[in-house]
C-alpha cells in the first residue's frame, strides 16, 4: 500500500497564553507569524501557508495534526478507508479557508487528523526576525495507550508505513510518501496525548544558536544535542511556554525503499540502549520520558 499523505502539514496547539507560546516559536525557533484567521494566529517557517495553528483555551494541548494528502483524490480515499476501520469521521470542511479539500478524523486514543489537500505556498520564502529560522514543521510524535493498534489505524487509514519499532511496541516511528524515517510516531503512555512536535534546522551549526538562545532568555535545554538511533537525525528539546515540547533536528533519515520491512529494535529498560536513543551516549532524563501534552478537548462534529 502506498501512503496517501506526503508530509506533516501543520499542527494545531491550544494553550492558556497564545502570546507566550508565540514568542518562543518566534524567538526560539525562527518562525514568524503570518497572519489570523478564527481567532487562531497562524505561523510559517517558510513558503507554507501555515505550519502551526496556536488557540486560546483555558486547557494547554494538542488540538489536530494536519496532514498533507498526496492528491485530491486521496482524500477521498482517506475517507472511505477510515470508515472501513471503524475510524470516526468528524469532519469532511476544511480547517483553513486555503485549504480546498480535507477530512478530518479521529483515532481510537483520540488523536484528531486533518488530512488535506496541499498547504498553498503563498508566504515569502525570506523573511527578517529573530530566532535561528527553521526549514520546516518536520514531524508530530504522539503518545497513546497502545502504540501497537495506533500504527495499523494510521496504516489502514492513510497508508503510513511503520519504519522502525521497539521491540515491545513501547514506540512506532511511521513514514509518509516523502520517504523520511518518521512523519509520525507514537510512544507508550497512559493514554492519547502528544510527546514532541519537531522542527527541522539546516545544520548541526544552528544547535549552539538554539542552546544561546535559550540561555539568553534564562532557560537550559531539556536533552541533547545528540544523534538518535531511529532515524539517525541530529536532535536536541527544550520545553515551550504551555508545556510543549520542541524538538530541534537535522539530517533526518530518507527511506526510498516502500517495501523495506520495519525495523525492529530492543529500547532496552526505560530506554537505556543508547544505540537506539541517542548514538553519542547521553541517555534521556526523567523529564524527557515522562513527559505528556493532553489533547484538547475536540471542536468538531461527526460528519
């Protein structure tokens, strides 16, 4: 089966200061802002549209993950195939009014997709701001109860293909039609929720003006830098205003193989194997691997 979607949109975050949340995307990251719609503030780190959708609400979380269909007739198929999953259909208007075509449904751990036709690229490429001026929103890892089940829904669902797994299902790194390692993964929790978002960055070159940054506004690094396993990207996190946290990576890898089977790989215990977390040996902290963003509390109706 080949993947219906060809790439991570945009994600769309509530949270109880927008201007705060905005500023460290702004200040941190490099993306600007590019405009309102809905009462939502819109962020590009690029060309796109879009890439980030920040809400106020009275509860910070996760409220949908847009994923960009690789034809309008994908969507459709989308549709019908989630239908054939059991999967609920919510919504088949599209989010953004540049969005021409969509379907939104959600996951039996509650997880709320958005998949669409592409994202217009209608922003100037160039721009002037702070921040070290990410390439790109690059890929959403989630948490859920059972990552296992989580992987066939996205599978049956928008054909996303399962790249890389623990041993124990505990995490599921799946690919999209772009071919990169993970557009989408899922980690072992208590229930549905969303562990890290990620930006991609040119070079390793911009991890130290990352880290300067932050120490400038009086803040350290959650993890990192340090080269994943899964993957094998450059990566380093640092924790956002409303309790999300950024993911910062380069050098991501590209699979061009549809048929090349999972991987699948020991995590040893609480994720001690540092082949697979972290090549250069720094385990994750406590911080990291309990970390949880909940879902917001869905705004959409069934179709």
């Amino acid at each position: 089966m080949k993947p219906l979607v060809q790439r991570l949109s945009y994600v769309a975050l509530d949270t109880t200061d927008p201007a705060a949340l905005v500023r460290d995307t702004v200040n941190i990251v490099g993306a600007r802002v590019v405009g309102e719609e809905g009462g939502a503030i819109l962020l590009s780190s690029n060309e796109r549209h879009a890439e980030l959708v920040i809400r106020k609400s009275a509860v910070s979380g996760l409220s949908a993950c847009g994923l960009e269909a690789v034809s309008a007739d994908a969507v459709d198929e989308v549709k019908a195939r989630c239908k054939s999953a059991g999967l609920q259909v919510l919504s088949q208007t599209p989010s953004l009014a540049c969005i021409e075509k969509a379907v939104t449904f959600a996951t039996s751990e509650g997880h709320v997709y958005e998949v669409h036709t592409p994202m217009p690229h209608d922003r100037p490429r160039r721009f002037q701001g702070p921040g070290v001026h990410a390439k790109c929103l690059d890929h959403v890892n989630f948490t859920a109860s059972n990552p296992e089940l989580w992987a066939q829904e996205m599978n049956a669902s928008c054909g996303f293909i399962l790249s890389q797994r623990t041993s124990g299902h505990e995490i599921s790194w799946m690919r999209a039609a772009d071919g990169r390692h993970h557009t989408i993964a899922a980690v072992k929790c208590h229930s549905g929720g969303v562990h890290h978002i990620s930006w991609e960055f040119n070079a390793f070159e911009d991890f130290k003006k990352l880290g300067d940054a932050l120490t400038v506004d009086g803040r350290r690094l959650v993890w990192g830098p340090g080269r994943h396993g899964a993957g094998d990207n450059l990566f380093l996190y640092f924790r956002t205003a409303g309790d999300f946290f950024y993911e910062c990576i380069a050098e991501m890898e590209v699979i061009y193989d549809d048929d090349m089977p999972a991987r699948i790989v020991d995590p040893g215990e609480n994720l001690s194997n540092w082949r697979v977390v972290n090549q250069w040996g720094a385990l994750p902290p406590i911080e990291w691997i309990d970390h949880y963003s909940p879902l917001a509390a869905p705004t959409k109706k069934a179709a």
